[in-house]
C-alpha cells in the first residue's frame, strides 16, 4: 500500500533529504512537495482520502506561527499534520501538541532518527522528543482560547491571521478573492465565537496563540 505524505516546507533541501530519508523506510512512499499553504490548501482536497499524512513547516510563505496548524486541523479534521520546524524550544513543541498536531519534528534530528519519527507518527503515535514535558506545562487558559479558535472554519482562520497582520477587511477580500459584505460577515463570527468585541482584542488573543510567530 503507497504511503503518501505532503511536505509543506519552501526549502528544495529540506524536502529532498525528508524523501531521501524516508524512501529508505516506506518503499512504497509518494511524497506531495508543497511549498506553501496556498499549495496545500490546493493540493490535498482532491486526494484526502490517500493522505495518510501532513508535515508542516511553521514558517512558509503566506502564513506564519501556528495559524497554519490551525486552519489545515480545521479543513482537514481527518488527516494527522505534525511539525517539522528549526524552532526546538519546550513551549513551541508543547504547544504544537496542545493545540492538535500529531508529532513534532525539530530539523537538528539526524535524517534517520527524522524518519523513525515520522513512522511511528504513521503508526498513530503522538511524536515529540524525548526530552520534553507533555501538555501539562501549557497554561489551560491557552488550552481554552485554542478550543475556541479550533470553532472557526478555516477561511474564518486565515482572516483571523489577516487580522492579526493588521490587513483591513477590502484588503483581505481581495486577497481571498470574496466580496467584503463576505469578510465583514466572518469578522462578525470570529469575534463571536473568539468572545471578544473588538478586532483589536481578536488580533490580541491570535497573537497569544502565535499565530504570527
């Protein structure tokens, strides 16, 4: 049976080696390069069915931090995403697992050690290095605040991020290719469904989450 897993890293380098590395252990293996969430969001619809997983990058062109993470959770429910970063701090990796992702995969591993990870990631574990805490050491109110941002569909995400990069709402419609009646009716339900009265304090709260970072 063909494992097919989407690389979502802008570096040529990082997914030559990732499928070096992991043609070793998944002979039948078909890997889907993305090098955006532009090209994610485009690639994976047609073909869920077949994924059987999502390595993300936290900084591509686009969208940056964990607002990635949370739109592919939030359009994807049934494919596993897991994080392949050069960030390797605690917080970042405990908070990646907090708020949903399958795995994290520091870019310092060796490319062998990267595979064995993304094999036992494929076999349903929850991957991070051994050397970190597990989600107690999240604050349960960032627990909270990323349940509420996991309510949001993903187009409403990714004007959450706009937001958060100070776009305002004719400039997001034009981006996303919608009406702006459209943007303001989202911006009403993300403020809704964040319980905040403002964009202001919205942008405040994503922030809180990283999703810029």
């Amino acid at each position: 049976m063909t494992t097919r897993i989407v690389i979502g890293d802008d570096h040529p380098l990082v997914q030559a080696a990732l499928q070096s590395a992991l043609s070793s252990v998944l002979p039948d293996l078909e890997i889907i390069p993305c090098q955006s969430l532009d090209e994610i969001l485009a690639a994976v619809p047609d073909r869920i069915a077949e994924i059987d997983l999502i390595l993300l990058d936290l900084t591509m062109p686009g969208v940056q931090g964990f607002a990635a993470l949370f739109i592919l959770l939030a359009q994807f429910p049934t494919v596993p995403v897991a994080i392949i970063s050069a960030r390797q701090d605690a917080a970042t990796i405990r908070r990646a697992i907090a708020y949903g992702a399958s795995g994290y995969i520091p870019k310092s591993l060796g490319l062998p050690a990267m595979a064995e990870a993304i094999t036992r990631i494929l076999g349903g574990e929850i991957w991070m290095p051994p050397n970190i805490g597990g989600r107690g050491s999240v604050q349960s109110e960032d627990v909270e605040l990323a349940a509420r941002a996991a309510s949001l569909s993903a187009q409403q995400l990714r004007i959450l991020a706009m937001i958060v990069d100070g776009k305002l709402n004719k400039q997001i419609a034009g981006e996303l290719g919608i009406a702006e009646q459209t943007v303001k009716g989202h911006v009403s339900t993300i403020l809704r469904k964040l319980d905040v009265g403002s964009r202001t304090q919205a942008a405040v709260l994503a922030e809180r989450l990283a999703f810029g970072r």
